[in-house]
C-alpha cells in the first residue's frame, strides 16, 4: 500500500504552502476580527485573489488592497499590481449561531395571499414561472388546496 504522501505530486504540494504562508502572511496583517474570514486563493502574473467569507468581509478587504499589495510584495519580493476579492461560503460554523442567538423566523404570510399565489400559478403560461408561484405558496403558508 502506497502513502498518502507518494500520492500527492509534488508541485501540488508545493502551491499548497505557498498558498498556505501567503494566506498566513496576510492574516498577520488584518484586523483580528477579519483575519480568519479570508485567506490567498490564487496568484498569477501580478494579480493576488483573495476569498472572503461574506460581502462585508470582502469589501473591507477592498478597503485595505493598496496595504496588501505593499505587505505582500515587500515580504514575499512579488510583483503585486492588482487585488481581486471572490465572495465564499463560510468555512466552518458561523460562532454568532452557537453563541446562543436564536434563528430570525420569517413573518407568516396571510391566507389571502397564499391563495393569490395559487390562483396566479393556475393562470401564467409559463410553466417555470407557475412552478416557482407553487412553490412560493407551499413555503409562505397554508398546504395545498
């Protein structure tokens, strides 16, 4: 039986730290509270792309891009010329979920307009656009009639 490690080409192995101490790298100069929702996700020509956990994540990483562009090219000689910033999905459980915080519930819908969702989907031609009014309905209120 052969290693995990034999299986694992070595260039791969090699992108993998680099990506791993420049997302290191950049941790070091973020503000605590964003440092661990983002991390290197590609590096090509002069351009760094970065992965935020969130819209608000990302955009104070856009805030900061002329700070990373100079951080990363003064402690890893590269030639950074640009910051593109990818919106991700969170890597693990969001920590405000398990700080006790109940879910927001969604406002019922009323009876009527669950109903008007029904009858407009019984009357549209489109059949994409009555599935999705269906569909709508089914969620927003009382089961089918």
């Amino acid at each position: 039986m052969r290693r995990v490690r034999q299986l694992i080409d070595d260039k791969l192995l090699a992108r993998a730290r680099l990506m791993g101490g420049l997302t290191e790298s950049l941790r070091s100069l973020l503000p605590p509270a964003l440092a661990p929702r983002c991390r290197v996700a590609a590096i090509a020509a002069d351009q760094l792309t970065l992965s935020a956990e969130g819209g608000a994540w990302a955009t104070q990483l856009r805030y900061l891009q002329r700070e990373i562009i100079k951080h990363m090219n003064a402690h890893h000689g590269l030639d950074i010329r640009r910051v593109k910033v990818h919106v991700s999905a969170p890597a693990g459980p969001d920590p405000a979920a398990s700080a006790g915080k109940r879910p927001v519930r969604r406002p019922r819908v009323p009876d009527a307009a669950v109903d008007t969702l029904r009858r407009t989907a019984r009357t549209v031609n489109d059949p994409g656009l009555a599935g999705a009014l269906e569909r709508l309905a089914t969620k927003s209120g009382k089961r089918r009639s």
